[in-house]
C-alpha cells in the first residue's frame, strides 16, 4: 500500500501516489456508502469509470451495487501457452489473417449462431437472458471493441502465448443497465441518499437476486466466450504451424462480485477492472499493444481484499488520447519495436500505448500484492 486516506466514513487505501480528482471523488463516494465495509482498495491502474472508479476494489456485508461491477460483466482475460519458441513475422501475418476470418471485431457478431453447447445452461430465473438469449449466440466468441484485444506475444520462460481480453458483450451490458436502473427506483423508493450512479441491492430482495443470478450467467458467458475464440485462434495457429501445442490455460475476470472470506466475515466483493490475486493463485495484468505485459502469481495481501491491478490504466481518456497523441509517432513506436500493431489511423490512438499509464511503474507500485512469473513482450495484436 501506498497511502491511506482517512477523511471518509472508512478509509480509502490507494496502490498508487496520485488519483485524479474525479477519480478521487469517486473513491470518496464508495468511502461513504453505509453499505461499504472496513475500507475501500484502489488499485494502481485506477481511473474514472461509472461511479467507482475502474481499478476499484469494495466489499460489503449485505448489498450488492451493480455499478460496482460495471456494464461489461464478466469482462476478463486468458492466456494459453503454445509449445513454439519462435515464429518469423510472414507467419504470424498470417495467423492473425485467420484469426480476423473466424472472430468478429468491433460491433460485428456472426452471421449465424454459434453452437449452443458454447452457451451456459439457464439453471435459473432469468427475466434479461432468457430475452436476450437468441441474440447472445450470434455474440458468443467475437471480440467487441474497445480495449479488447487478442495478442501474441512472446515470454521470458521463452515460449510464445496468446492472450485475449473481452467480456460479455451487449448481453452483460443490457442485464447491467437494467438493474441499475432498477437499483436507482429501489433507493429513491426506500429514502437511501446514495450517489444514483451507486444504486445498491439489499440482500433478500427481489433484485438482489435477479441480479446475482444474471450478473453470474453473463460471467459464464464471458468465459465461454473467450474459450470459443481461444479454440479458434488455435485453429488460426494449426493452419499455419500444423504441429503447435497448448497448455497451460489460465482465465482471470476482472468485473465481477462474489462471496468472499475477508477479516473473519463473509463479504460481498466488488471487483471493478481489478483481479483477485489469492496467494499462489495465477493472474494475468496487461500493459499496451507497445509494452509488456505480465504473468503473476497473487500474494492474497488482506489490506487490497487480495486484488491486483487489471491491467496498466489509462492516463488519457479516450477522447483526450485522440487530440493529443500523434498517430506517426505512436505508429513509429510500435514499428521501432517489430510489433504487427492495430494503429491504422487517428480514431486508434485511443488505443495507442501513449494512452495508457507505464506498466512498469505500475507492476512497481504492487509488489505486495503479485509476483511476476512470465514477462510478455507483444509480436502481433488485434483490437476493433
């Protein structure tokens, strides 16, 4: 930890020296929800997000504030090892060519449904995917935009990987602004003066619930989206290495809540665009399309409710990133380091590494809570 700050009904412990100053307000919000137990934990990728703060950690006793989790549910990363110490760059062209040919980018699904054995069961009453259900299998295993991404890279332990980082597509983001919006009624219903943008439900109501068991199906639905794509960027690489292997699968969300043991009670906790790093247990924490990213091992630290960082964080928003950043000097600095990048033209630059925080200075600001395991140095990505 790097400093506390106890001016707030509890304290606010940061992983990092400076918060801008929205993001400090929106710290500040979640310091004082009654909900709220013991302290809030602001990782050091933190920036402003919907409400909390991305890169925010909050746990609760008997509440669950969907805003906490943010509108992409689920949203998370995997990493598989492949047995290749080596590829020239003609053949990494052209697996990223096959990849582009099997997963949609952007707003673009499949043309047709994907196979339904892909989908997580519906075990349970649910109002938003059950509607939803038809257009989430032309969904399942695309990428979505954003910061999404799917990377090659290539790792100290000197085997190649793959990464991808998606969510849970329109599918999360529709069950989540529903019940938000149905948090919102419930406050105002019932008196509680909390900032709207942090609208919660009480355990044993009705939304609690509904929300709980939709929030966990669009997790599952993550996850298997993101195996979907994995399958087929394996088969990109066959096509091209007919005898690479795999191994060593590890999936990490970083929008979620779930029941937790902390300080000796069961809490509810809230993970927005942060990891849960136990002691032992693996994680993956991303920089840019231009730096390294990282492999790690948690250290279950109690003070960040044994959470890390998702990634490197942005130090420009996206709007911000488009004005500033020079799209030639940000495509020099991908092509000096051999990257295959996905800089095309200005409206990247959103994207482009002068728009995320030194993933160095990062990963410095947390050894308390991950040891590095594998570094990842990008060869080839591909974002929206």
């Amino acid at each position: 930890m790097i400093q506390k700050i106890t001016t707030e009904r509890i304290p606010i412990k940061l992983w990092l020296e400076d918060l801008e100053e929205d993001t400090l307000q929106q710290a500040k919000n979640l310091a004082n929800l009654s909900i709220a137990f013991r302290h809030i934990a602001i990782m050091p990728d933190a920036h402003l997000g919907y409400g909390m703060p991305i890169g925010g950690v909050m746990a609760t006793k008997d509440a669950i504030v969907p805003n906490a989790v943010g509108v992409d549910i689920g949203c998370g990363m995997c990493s598989l090892r492949t047995n290749l110490k080596h590829m020239e760059q003609e053949d990494l062209k052209k697996v990223m060519s096959n990849i582009r040919k099997t997963i949609p980018i952007g707003f673009n699904h499949h043309a047709e449904k994907q196979d339904e054995s892909w989908m997580p069961p519906v075990e349970a009453e649910l109002p938003i995917v059950s509607q939803e259900y038809n257009n989430a299998t032309y969904q399942i295993g695309t990428l979505g935009g954003g910061n999404h991404f799917i990377e090659i890279q290539k790792g100290s332990d000197g085997y190649i990987w793959i990464m991808v980082h998606s969510g849970s597509r329109n599918l999360g983001f529709i069950v989540a602004n529903h019940y938000h919006e149905q948090a919102k009624e419930e406050n105002i219903k019932h008196g509680n003066e909390v900032p709207q943008d942090l609208s919660y439900f009480l355990r044993g109501s009705e939304g609690y619930n509904n929300y709980f068991n939709e929030m966990n199906y669009c997790i599952l639905f993550a996850l298997q989206s993101r195996k979907l794509m994995m399958e087929r960027v394996k088969g990109a690489f066959e096509k091209v290495v007919p005898e690479v292997e795999f191994s060593n699968f590890i999936n990490k969300p970083h929008n979620f809540a779930a029941w937790e043991t902390h300080f000796d009670h069961e809490l509810i906790v809230h993970r927005k665009g942060a990891t849960r790093a136990e002691d032992g247990e693996w994680g993956m924490i991303p920089g840019s399309q231009g730096t390294s990213s990282f492999l790690v091992k948690g250290k279950g630290n109690p003070l960040s409710f044994k959470s890390c960082s998702h990634g490197a964080g942005r130090v420009l928003s996206r709007s911000l990133a488009r004005k500033q950043l020079d799209i030639k000097t940000e495509i020099a600095k991908l092509e000096a380091l051999g990257v295959i990048h996905a800089l095309r033209h200005k409206d990247d630059l959103d994207e482009a590494p002068g728009s995320y925080k030194d993933i160095e200075e990062v990963m410095a600001l947390q050894t308390d809570l991950v040891e590095i395991q594998v570094r990842l140095t990008p060869l080839a990505v591909i974002k929206a």
